[in-house]
C-alpha cells in the first residue's frame, strides 16, 4: 500500500460520461551504493553487491535453487547440481542475459544482495505551477528530499520523486549500469489498484521469480459460410515456468465483437470488479475450453534424466500404492486457490483433452467482424499461487486507429467464398499414396486452411526410426513432411546480422543454391555465408564474396514443411502447413484378423484362426511383420493306412525348403514379398515335441525358421525374434479340400522403408460455375431497418454508433455494383474487385456525393464481365 496514486473527482466519471479509473505508481527498488562502507537499506549488511561473487545475505539454498545458470530446474545445463551457486552472465553493455540470468538467491538474481539509497525524493504540485522543463529547478526538487503538501481538491497533479545522488563509472566493479524497479498500476476502482499494487510488491520480493503464464501460441482464423476456423500451435505446451517448471493446464478462446474484448469482461470478483472474461461456447453452451485429460504422477527426478525411475519418490495421487505414468489429470474444476482478495477461483476445465483447432458455428454472422483471442494458461499451484493465463492484445494506434495483433489474437469477418470457388485438391484419388514399404497403418491429410493451398506442390511423408533431440539420437519411430517443389527466398543482409529466410529445417541438398538477385552469381556455404539450416537463419561472411553488397540475394532450397513428428496415434497436433493438417495411425505388430480371407467353403474364418499360445511354455512367441498363404494340396481327409498324407513328401514352392525327415503336411506356405528362404516345422500335440512320427493336424503349431534357427529344434527351446509363429485353431474344419487358400495378415508398423507423397491444386475460380451462381447473389440485411448488427462501432468517446451500411454477398472475384432509385436515377457505382476468397461488398449508403440516401426502395445491378448479370430489389426503412 506503500504507493502514490490518482483519480478523477468525481470518481469513476469523466468528459463525455466516458469511466475513468485509478493510476498509481509505485517505487520498487532504487540504484545500490556497495562503497561507501554505510548499511543504506537497514537491512545489517554494509557494502552489499550484486557482482562481487558472494552470497551477502546467505539465502541462496542447494535443494531448492541449485538449478543452473539458466535458473530453470531439470533442463541439467551449466551449474545445475554441482553444489554451488552460479552467477549469471552479463553482456558487454551491462544487461543480464535473460537466457543466463544464474542461479536464484545470488548475484544478479539477489535484489537483495543490493545496498539500496532508497527513495529520498518526494513533492507533488499543482501542473501550472511549475514546468518540469526547467532543468535547473527540477534538479533543486530532486535534492530537497520529502515535501508533504497539501493540494487543494479539483486540481490537476503532478508530481515527481528520486533517488540520488548516484554515480555511473565507465568501468569498475560496479558497472555502469543502476536498476530502478518502478511499477506503473491500473485499477477499475481503489481496491482493484491496491491489489494490484500488492501483486507486484510480491513479484519484487520474491527476487522477479514469480510464476508466469505459459508461451503465447500463435493463431490463425479461416472465415466460412456462417462458421469461423481457428487452429494454432503447440508452443505453449512445451514452455517452461521460472518457478513451477512445466505446468501448462490448457487453452480458451474468447470471442468478441470489439478489438478490446471489453464486451465479454463480465466475471467480476466478490466485490463487483470485472476480472475474468466470458469464454466462448457452443451451441449447447459448452465452454471452448480444452485442458490435458491424462498426466503422469508427479515425482521427484533425482537423476534428471526426465523420466520416472525406480526408487524416486513420487506422489501417489490414486493411492493404488505404485507410481502411474497415465492418471486422469487432478487439475481440474475449479483451481483450488482464489485470486488475492478476489474471491474468485479461476476454472482449470473438465479433462477435455488438448486440441489444436475448433470451429466456431455458434450465432456466426455473415459480415460481422470479429475478434478472437486463443489463450494458453497453466494450473498454479495447490496452496498459494493461482492459475495464469496469456494476454490477448490488440493495440489500437492512437494516430490512423489501425488495430495492431499480437500473434494469438486474429480478427475475421465469416462469409462464403467467391461465386465461382472451386476448392482444392489432392491430385490423387486417395489424398496420399503409399509408394514404397509395407507399414499398415493409416496416413491421411486433410484442407484446415483452403486458402492457403499452394498450387502444384509435391510433398513426400518420410519415415525414419530415429530421432535427434539436441545432439542425442535415439530410437524412435517418426516421420516428416518434406516440400519437394523448390522455394524460392529473396533477403538483403547487413553487416554479418542473421536475416531470417522465411522457413526453417532447410536441406543442403542438390537443390540448395544462393545467388545475387540482380546477376546471379553464385555463393559458396561457409565461405560466403553461414547459414543455420534448423532455424532457417543465414548471414554474411567478414571477408566472403557478399561482403561489398547487401544484395538482394536468392535462395533456392527444399525444407520440412513439417518438422519430425512422433504423434503415431491420429493426434491433431500436427502444424498445418500451407493450409494442410496431416494425421498419422500406426500399427502395431500383430495379427490382422479383418484381414484374414479364404477360398473354397471355408466361412467365418477370423473366427476360426484365432492364434493360440503353444503348449511348450519354454516358446517365446515372437510374430515378425509377414503375410502368409497357407494352400491346402490334399484334402485333409487323404491320408494311407499308416494314417500319413498321401503325396504330401516335399512342398512345391521354390522359396521353401523343407526339413527332411519331418512331419509330412498337406499344404504348402509361401510368404507375401519375401525372397528368404525358410524351413517349415510343425508341433506335435502327442508326444510335445517336434518329431517325424506323427502327421500335422489342424490346431497344431506351424513354424516358420528363418536362417539362423537351429534345425532340427531342441525339445525344449525359445524362439527368437527371426521366427514367426501362425498357429491354425483347432476348430478348423476336417473336411478341407484340395486347393483351398487361407490368407494370414499382420498389421504392420511403419519403418525407415515406408514412403509417401502427394501433390495439391490450389483453390480456383470459374466463370461457368459463377455463372450458375448469379441466382445467390443477394443483400443484406433486406429490408435495412434503422440499424444493421454487422455495422462497425465507432471508437470515437461519446459516440453511439459507426457509419451505416448493408453489404452484397455471393459476387463473383470481379463486377460493377450500380445502384438505382425506383424511378431509374443512378444513386451509386461500385467497383468490386477481390479474390475468391470472399464474395462481399460493402454500401455506407452514401450516394455519388457522399450524402446519405434517403428511405425507399431501390434497385441494384450486378454485371459481372464473361459471367452475367442481376438485377436485386432492397428497402432501406427508417
């Protein structure tokens, strides 16, 4: 409450019956004098310093702030665990690395390893009586310490404080640099200001490590037929708290009808000041709200290696006394701290599940602008520190009134597409085609952003069954889209500044070249540049060839379109790039029962040739990735008298070679796709062993050995990882004929062997289907009565409303809009020209002269060159 604030009188009203609120500012830390051997923050310690290697106050702590020079816990970077404090790191100009900002509770991270002068200035004045452009005599208000005057009411303030004198070395063990920490406060009403004066006081107290919302994620919208698109990344998700670590909860997206969202702050605190916004729903009223459903129990990673171990402590959250790696997520419903001295508790969501796309159908109108804002927010913690969110900025420039985004903030006005919009396309049947390998799963892509299809582009799915994370590769099944049609980037470099090329996860490959736009001369990787093929940056060489011009250079490259992906289970959170959403379901190895078949009588054979364990419980099953044909020579029921096969001693198939001596069998196996050669055996039930006294009987094993089995098999034995194992039900039919095939499938995962690709056509326009489209051409609202909803609001204080319109829907890309009177009198041309992205044209209702037109009928023609024309009748009503 230490803090000096203002506010209009009477409270809460101002020029033109607009609100106005409180302003305070409030004094956080002042420059420290660590040489002049006085104790001047009263606080027992002389000389205190942020730089000079020592814990002053002793508060740094191993369990709790041994956590590296980036002062994020489990990241096992510089410093972390060793024992002892890490000091941060500090630019040439003065400032702190916010990447290497060191450990908490010592050094730079330490305000209170600071001897601060403090605050020893204060005077406040009426603004006419004096000007803080006179030097000379704001200098002497700084030097007479605290004034305590009185200002009469209905006065306008000013006022100014200080900290001095102070001294700025140009080198030494002080820097050139003092900090001031000031704190400038906005609140709805007093209690909202002291608040948030008291929110801030913590933050400084608590050293700048306070708990802090998760990254921005960045936002697209798509406008539709009465329905707007979002889709966004995942950035968020991966962020990481200075305090909490990672504790990423979910996303909510707001809408509203006004850039400052002002119209959905309606969640007030106990108190009656709005704090919260109203989140968007669904038609039945559910929230757009989707947080993480399932989450490990949390443990203690003594070892750091990010993964839970035996022996580590952990929370058991469902008390069923083990440690789980997938619980229903227990941050859920409402958070279970308030806000201080709010009385409201933030709601964390239901256990949706995380999605990275919605499409928002609910009361959308065509015409009407909208602004949308998608938030990321974490879960706080369980006893002091509640849930935060995002910001969702949109700036209005004071000056043109031009609306600035922040990257999770978007504004779209929903509508259909052009008359005449043809969609794209893949220009396969099946979207994507499967060239090469044998994986069985399921890779589909679908169109999220229409518009941003590009025209004739190949890409290719490539799998790999590695992964890098940083300089480490392990084994890991993944998979990237990579752009094979080359793209082209134009830059101009300065100096040797990083420029960014416009995409990342280049490929040096055959592709790769850079050249001068205007002559094109070529330039050579390392010696004329560097480029930084992961972050798509590239600079200029000291001494290389570029150094004499700043271009403008080309670059010709291929690049991951998507970046490697381990979702392998139909997850949406793939990056859409050029408007495509790629999804991925892989298999895993097994039997595919669906994919089981026959010939010749044999009916309901899924059911029939369900895999059995075999009785030798020394068999270890082992099932490699192959399909089988099984195809029955004999007949089941041919046998001699000594109750053999008849004409059943070899196996007619070039690609197996049978054991000699074994069991005689009436069938002959071939393996789909495979020249290996292989040797058939069989287990008999009798004597459980393998043997060459008994013939082979349905529900019997049936090996299949590939070279590197020992032959013949030991009695008791384990079957390796290079044997497969089909072993026929033993409810299959006796009356099996001669020629009777069984088709035996596995379900397959994807490997490094699996290749995909496919080719996009761009959206398109075409004249014959505007043609057939002139009947949708239509205005409105009709008739315009009085006021239209999708009229835009007019920022101006005291206004009531913005300037009038209706607009023209379903037109074709280009035509004349000429407005007529009743009585045939020309009222207005328009001139519509757009791309197909949308078929709207606007009317202010102003005719020829900018005046406004009066009530009536009217009647406007469209003529549309090579499509045709339209002729529309409206009524604008007082």
């Amino acid at each position: 409450r230490n803090l000096v604030y203002l506010w209009d009188n009477p409270p809460g009203v101002g020029e033109l019956g607009l609100k106005t609120h409180y302003t305070g500012c409030k004094f956080l830390e002042s420059p420290g004098n660590p040489n002049d051997t006085k104790d001047n923050d009263g606080d027992g310690l002389v000389n205190e310093s942020q730089t000079n290697l020592i814990d002053d106050d002793g508060d740094w702590r191993v369990a709790s702030d041994d956590v590296g020079i980036d002062g994020v816990p489990e990241t096992n970077d510089f410093g972390e665990k060793d024992g002892m404090p890490t000091h941060g790191v500090k630019f040439a100009d003065g400032t702190v690395d916010p990447l290497r900002p060191g450990e908490p509770n010592y050094e730079l991270t330490d305000l209170d390893e600071s001897d601060q002068i403090g605050l020893t200035s204060f005077r406040s004045w009426r603004w006419t009586e004096r000007r803080l452009r006179d030097d000379d005599q704001t200098l002497n208000i700084l030097d007479s310490g605290f004034v305590d005057n009185s200002i009469p009411n209905f006065s306008d303030v000013i006022f100014l404080y200080g900290s001095g004198r102070i001294r700025l070395n140009k080198s030494g063990t002080d820097g050139s640099i003092k900090r001031f920490s000031i704190a400038l406060l906005m609140g709805a009403d007093l209690n909202d200001l002291l608040t948030s004066a008291q929110t801030v006081q913590l933050i400084y107290n608590q050293n700048y490590q306070f708990y802090r919302p998760p990254d921005k994620p960045t936002v697209h919208a798509v406008p539709g037929d009465k329905k707007v698109t979002l889709y966004w990344d995942d950035i968020a998700e991966s962020s990481v708290d200075p305090v909490a670590g990672k504790d990423f909860e979910g996303y909510v997206i707001y809408r509203s009808t006004d850039p400052q969202f002002s119209d959905i702050n309606t969640v007030t605190d106990g108190k009656g000041t709005p704090i919260l916004y109203e989140a968007l729903k669904n038609g039945v009223g559910t929230e757009a709200r989707f947080d993480i459903a399932v989450r490990n129990e949390p443990f203690t990673d003594i070892n750091a290696n990010g993964k839970y171990e035996t022996g580590e402590p952990y929370n058991d959250v469902n008390l069923n006394g083990k440690w789980d790696a997938s619980i229903e997520d227990y941050w859920k419903g409402y958070s279970p701290v308030p806000y201080g001295n709010r009385g409201v508790q933030y709601y964390l969501g239901d256990n949706t599940g995380l999605v990275h796309m919605y499409i928002d159908s609910n009361n959308v109108i065509n015409g009407q602008t909208y602004y949308y804002a998608v938030v990321a927010y974490d879960h706080g913690d369980s006893t002091k520190v509640p849930p935060t969110e995002t910001t969702k900025r949109i700036n209005i420039d004071p000056i043109t009134s031009q609306l600035v985004f922040d990257v999770n903030t978007v504004r779209v006005v929903p509508g259909p597409r052009a008359s005449g919009y043809i969609p794209p396309k893949f220009n396969s049947v099946n979207g994507v085609d499967h060239i090469v390998g044998v994986g069985t799963g399921k890779v589909s892509a679908t169109f999220v952003d229409d518009l941003a299809v590009k025209d004739k582009i190949d890409y290719s799915i490539i799998f790999s069954d590695t992964i890098r994370t940083g300089n480490q590769k392990r084994a890991l099944v993944n998979y990237s889209v990579l752009k094979i049609t080359p793209t082209e980037s134009e830059v101009t470099l300065f100096d040797t500044n990083n420029v960014k090329i416009g995409n990342a996860h280049i490929l040096k490959d055959d592709v790769f070249r850079v050249t001068h736009a205007a002559t094109g001369q070529s330039y050579v990787d390392s010696i004329d540049f560097v480029i930084d093929t992961a972050l798509g940056y590239i600079r200029k060489t000291i001494s290389g060839g570029m150094a004499g011009s700043n271009g403008p250079y080309k670059i010709r490259y291929r690049y991951l379109a998507q970046p490697p992906s381990i979702l392998l289970d139909n997850e949406e959170a793939n990056p859409v790039f050029d408007g495509i959403k790629l999804f991925v379901k892989n298999d895993l190895l097994s039997l595919d029962y669906l994919g089981f078949s026959s010939s010749t009588g044999l009916t309901n054979i899924a059911d029939k040739l369900q895999p059995k364990q075999s009785p030798n419980s020394n068999i270890t099953l082992q099932l490699l990735p192959k399909d089988v044909v099984i195809e029955f020579t004999i007949a089941l029921s041919d046998t001699d008298a000594t109750g053999q096969y008849i004409n059943a001693n070899t196996l007619d198939s070039a690609k197996i070679v049978l054991s000699s001596g074994y069991v005689k069998v009436p069938f002959k196996v071939k393996i789909l796709n495979d020249t290996s050669k292989f040797t058939l055996l069989v287990y008999n039930e009798l004597t459980k062993k393998y043997t060459k006294k008994f013939r082979w009987d349905p529900g019997e094993d049936i090996f299949l050995a590939y070279p590197g089995t020992p032959i013949p098999l030991p009695s008791k034995f384990t079957i390796h990882q290079n044997l497969s194992i089909n072993r026929l039900s033993d409810t299959l039919p006796a009356n099996i004929i001669a020629g009777t095939k069984i088709h035996i499938t596995t379900k397959k995962p994807f490997t490094s062997e699996d290749f995909f690709t496919f080719t996009t056509q761009s959206a398109k326009y075409n004249p014959s289907v505007a043609a057939m489209g002139l009947d949708k051409i239509k205005v409105v609202p009709n008739p315009y009565v009085a006021v239209n909803e999708i009229e835009p609001t007019d920022r101006l204080p005291g206004t009531t409303r913005g300037s009038r319109r209706i607009y023209f829907e379903h037109l074709p890309p280009k035509c004349t809009i000429r407005i007529y009177t009743i009585a045939g009198e020309l009222v207005k041309e328009i001139h519509h020209s757009t791309g197909i992205d949308n078929g709207r044209e606007y009317w202010d209702l102003l005719n020829r002269d900018n005046l406004g037109v009066a009530y009536g009928v009217y009647i406007a023609h469209i003529d549309a060159p090579g499509v045709g024309e339209r002729i529309l009748k409206f009524a604008l009503i007082k």
